[in-house]
C-alpha cells in the first residue's frame, strides 16, 4: 500500500483532517470557469490564519461512503501538496501539507487530475496535528496564478493594517434633519461594528444638486467625508454586509417626512455602493 493511502486511511478512520461538520459541503475547489470576486477575496482571508502557495504532489479519491455532507458531483480528495510560499499566516508551516478538499467531477464523472498544479490554499491550521491543515470554506482552495496572487496580496495586508475599516454588523441609528432652505437635508447613519469601533455616514441633499456622502471610520461625523471606492475594503465592509433597506427601529427621525427621507437616503447610499457578488454559492 503507498503511503499516501495509508495515511488516507488514518486520516479518515482517525477524523484527524477531516472537514468539522458544519463545513464538510464547503472546502470545495473554485470551478475554475468563475474566477473568484473581490468579496470571494475577503471572505476567505478574513476567516483564514494562513494563506499559502503549493504544488500538489499526491492526490487520492476518499470514497464516498467516508466523505460524510459530500455534495452531488463532487469527489472528495485527500492532498499532498509542497508549501512554495507562506503570503500570511501565524502558525507555523511545514515543508509539506496535507488537506482534504472537495472538487466537482469533470464530465465523464472523474475527479480531476490536481497533481503538479500551483493551488493558493486559504486555511487553518489543525491543532494538535502538524502539518495538517483544514480548508477555511468553498473555494478555498483555487488555481494560482501571478494575477491571483497579485490581488490577493493587498487584501491581506490590508486585513492587518492599524487602520483597517471595522467588521460592520448593521445600522444602529438614523437621523435625518431638514437644513434652512428648502429641499435642504441632512441625514447621519450610524453603524454598529463588531467591537463598536466608530463608523458613520452623512448623506446631504442641497437644492438643484445631486445628493453628497461619504463614510467616515473615526469618532467625528465628517461632512467631507468621501464614499468608498468600489473593490476596496471599505466598500466591503458596507456593501457585502448592510441590510438592503434600513430597519424601522433604527430610524429615530420623529415625524414622517424626516423618516422617510432617512430612508430614502440610506437606499441612495446603497444605490452608489452597487451589489456585493460572489461566486462561492
């Protein structure tokens, strides 16, 4: 027996790789026809502790009676792969990894051929098991390639930068204020995050112009503020995560009129921000 089979069998009889339950139908590999959105991007490196580069080296077929949650039309492979580069990670990596992953068969009902392909890994190292590592969700494993990497890169320094935009879970506040001339307004939202760091938006409205705002990820309610550019991580944090219309309760505007230009202003703001797409459904 090789010896990749024989630690196939361990790792499967063992659980010692396999995929927690929750996310067995998700460490699934990218089809490679969808290339992966900038949120894609983020996902996968907010939720991992290490991004790596490999080559795979060793690949077998786990059968489908020992791959539990296992999707129709996908096979589930136990890899082999040799760490080329580390991008991020606070765990320490070996020379060699070793990862279960979930791919869908090619037309004639195969599992691909993976061996000897580059692949960037967005994972979690196993405690306890050195050297094994978990897949951090669908897609999480996709075909390296310069470009990839080259936007990849960015993302995950600005993950770690001091002044990286804050998790944002929803909308806090609303207030809308009518200004001294008519069709003059101001309406502030404030958002709540996940460790109540500071985020707030202003939308202005002045007669014959169009609607200004902006976000501001500080204590001061800044006017100048400017909106997110789009595929940045500030635009993330808003786009991918806000709901689609702003809840009643956190409307504090008193009378009708104001509640309702609250609302109009926060659709507005979520027009300009534009959809959140991603491919890992």
């Amino acid at each position: 027996m090789s010896n990749i089979m024989k630690a196939l069998g361990t790792a499967v009889v063992a659980g010692t790789i396999a995929l927690a339950p929750a996310a067995t139908a998700l460490a699934q590999a990218e089809p490679m026809a969808r290339e992966s959105t900038y949120a894609d991007l983020v996902d996968l490196s907010d939720a991992s502790n290490m991004v790596l580069q490999v080559k795979i080296r060793k690949q077998a077929e786990v059968k489908a009676e020992r791959a539990p949650g296992l999707s129709p039309g996908m096979a589930r492979l136990y890899v082999e792969a040799d760490t080329l580069a580390l991008l991020t990670g606070n765990s320490p990596v070996r020379e060699t990894v070793k990862y279960l992953v979930d791919v869908p068969l090619d037309a004639k009902g195969r599992a691909p051929k993976l061996k000897k392909q580059d692949m960037l890994l967005f994972a979690k190292a196993v405690p306890g098991r050195a050297g094994e590592i978990q897949l951090v969700g669908q897609g999480a494993q996709i075909r390296w390639t310069p470009e990839l990497e080259a936007r990849v890169r960015p993302i995950l320094s600005g993950l770690v930068a001091p002044d990286a935009p804050p998790v944002v879970t929803g909308v806090q506040d609303a207030l809308s204020v009518k200004g001294n001339l008519v069709g003059e307004s101001e309406t502030q939202l404030f958002l709540s995050t996940r460790r109540d760091a500071p985020v707030s938006v202003t939308v202005i409205r002045r007669p014959g112009q169009q609607p200004t705002w902006g976000v501001s990820f500080s204590e001061i309610v800044d006017q100048s503020a400017v909106p997110p550019r789009p595929d940045t991580l500030e635009w993330y944090r808003l786009a991918c995560f806000l709901p689609q219309e702003l809840p009643g309760e956190a409307n504090l505007s008193r009378d009708a009129a104001a509640r309702a230009q609250a609302a109009e202003d926060y659709q507005y703001m979520m027009s300009q921000l534009g959809p959140c797409p991603r491919n890992r459904l």
